[in-house]
C-alpha cells in the first residue's frame, strides 16, 4: 500500500530519477531550460513552506538558546570552512573568473533548502531554522572581507546585499508566515487541521521537483562551459567529502549530540549556490559567464552529495547513541 511513509523510505530513488530526468531534459532544448528557470525560487519557497508546517514552532525559542551548537556553527561556517576553502584553492589553482564563482559559492552556508535536508537527513531543523538570521547577517559581513583575503580588492566589490535579503524574506520569512497561519487555523477548524496533514506529504515530491528543475534549468550552462569549469570540480568533490569530516570533529569537541550534529554538518556541507548566482552574473561580460557556470557547477555537485549525505550521515558519520539496557 502506498504510504507518506513508503515514500519518505523511498525518497533517495525518487531524488535520483528527479535529477536525471532534469539533466535529460535540459540537454534536450535550451529554450526549456530557460522555462523551468523562474520556477526554481518559487517551487523552494513551497517546498520550505511544507516542511515548516510540520516543526513545533514553540520549541524555536529552545533552539535559539543554544549557545553551544551557535558557537559551533559559527566556527565552522565562518572560520574552518574558509580555511578549508583557502587550502583547496592553493591545490587547485584557478584563473581569477572562475576563482571568483569558487570563492562565492563556498564562503557562503545556505540559508535555505539546508533546512528540508537537514530533515531528511534525521538533524535537527528547528536549529537550522533558528540560525538564518545569523548566518544571514555574518556571510554578509565575511564575504567581503575573505573574497579580498584570498582574491582582491575587486573580487570583495561584486557583494550586493539586494539578492541575500530578498532570498532571506522569500524564502524564509513569507513560507514561515503562511506555516504559522496553517498552524493556528488547526486550532480553530477542521479544514486546518486536513491542510496541515495534507503538507507532511509535500516535501518529498517537492524536493523532487526542485531537483528537477534546478538541473534542467542549469546543466545547459555547465556543459557549455565544461572545458573551463572541469578543473573545480576536484575541489567541489573534496569540499563536500572533508567538511562532514570537519563537523564532525567539531561535534564531538563541542558535546553536540546526534541530532544537532548531523545539523551541524548538512550546514557546513550546503552553500548559498542559489543566492549567489545573482552575484556572479552582475560582474561583466564574460567574468559573469564563467563565474555562473562555477557557480552552477558546485549546484549540480552539491545536489548529488546531499542525496548521499542524507543515506550516510546517520547511518555511518553521526548515528544515534543506542542505550545499553541490562
């Protein structure tokens, strides 16, 4: 029988089917591509709306009280992973455009579909929820200054704070308004109370659909550049393969439990990719070209280990402490 539950088992295949059939698509007609692009934002904003109606917003105040797991977040996000970033650009050194999308992706944690994986991924939301605001205002104030560090004074002057708000209010504020709307209708009518049910079989087709059309609006740009772009894609592969390592690490120095840890690591291992392509295509002329397609690169890369963070995060790298029972 099919069951919300036989399809969250499921999840990982439907992913995989989701990502293909966009590549199979976008390959097959640019001018489809640049169709499913607009729907892109909207479709997260939906999918983010879904899975905040199923967190207790109550226990938000819980998490906003936790200055060990904060401290934490903080230190990897804004200190190690930079460092981590500096390193991999030392191996694998770029030419300046590509090295500008590189530095804008990775320097910035997301701020958005973080939160559904961190779900999917068995950690803990609320935290994730609860942090926005601060990894919103600290990237924007880091940014700047780790671009002129590891590139110069021109690479720090392409930082807008136009595309992190507007990500920040329609992709967080407004679907967590119509959450808490759905929420109090519950209290008040039956009709809340089916809508409500309804949502908790949202986030997996959605996130399908995200999938979807985040790769058919985007591999076009990858392929077209690929003869540029293939040199970052080791860089992508070893950051998504070290930075769980590293928040792990940082789990464990901090006492941070199961569920706060694999939090702790899908922030660390998720980046601002769809925030900041904005950025890149502002820069001029061919700059903006091969800064997009980077940026898209780490998106097309980064999709894929999610899925595979999402199988073996708490199944392999944090799984929970089970009790000894005498």
């Amino acid at each position: 029988m099919f069951s919300r539950e036989s399809l969250e088992k499921n999840q990982i295949s439907v992913y995989a089917v989701a990502l293909i059939f966009g590549g199979i698509v976008g390959l097959a007609s640019p001018r489809i591509s640049s169709f499913l692009e607009p729907f892109v934002t909207f479709v997260i904003a939906v999918l983010l709306f879904s899975m905040f109606c199923q967190i207790p917003f109550l226990k938000l105040k819980e998490a906003l009280s936790d200055r060990r797991f904060t401290g934490a977040l903080l230190l990897v996000n804004f200190i190690l992973i930079p460092l981590l970033v500096l390193l991999l650009i030392k191996v694998f050194p770029q030419p300046s455009p590509v090295l500008i999308g590189v530095c804008l992706v990775l320097l910035t944690p997301c701020i958005d579909y973080v939160i559904v994986f961190t779900q999917l991924g068995k950690g803990n939301e609320k935290l994730i929820l609860a942090s926005t605001p601060v990894l919103f205002v600290v990237q924007m104030i880091t940014l700047p200054i780790y671009l002129w560090l590891f590139i110069g004074t021109e690479a720090s002057q392409v930082v807008r704070i136009g595309p992190f708000v507007e990500a920040f209010i329609y992709l967080i504020i407004v679907p967590l308004l119509f959450a808490l709307a759905i929420q109090f209708l519950t209290r008040k009518t039956d009709c809340g109370v089916t809508a409500l049910n309804f949502t908790a079989w949202l986030p997996v087709p959605l996130m399908a659909l995200v999938l979807f059309l985040v790769i058919g609006s985007q591999i076009d740009r990858v392929v077209k550049e690929f003869s540029i772009i293939i040199a970052v894609i080791p860089i992508y592969i070893l950051f998504h393969i070290i930075s769980p390592v590293i928040s792990r690490v940082i789990s464990s120095f901090f006492r941070i439990g199961p569920s706060d840890g694999r939090a702790l690591i899908f922030s660390a291992g998720t980046r601002n990719s769809l925030v900041v392509l904005p950025l890149a295509l502002t820069l001029p002329g061919e700059l903006a070209t091969i800064a997009a397609s980077v940026i898209v690169t780490q998106t097309v890369v980064e999709l894929i280990a999610e899925l595979l963070y999402i199988k073996f995060i708490p199944s392999f790298i944090y799984r929970d402490v089970k009790v000894k029972t005498n």
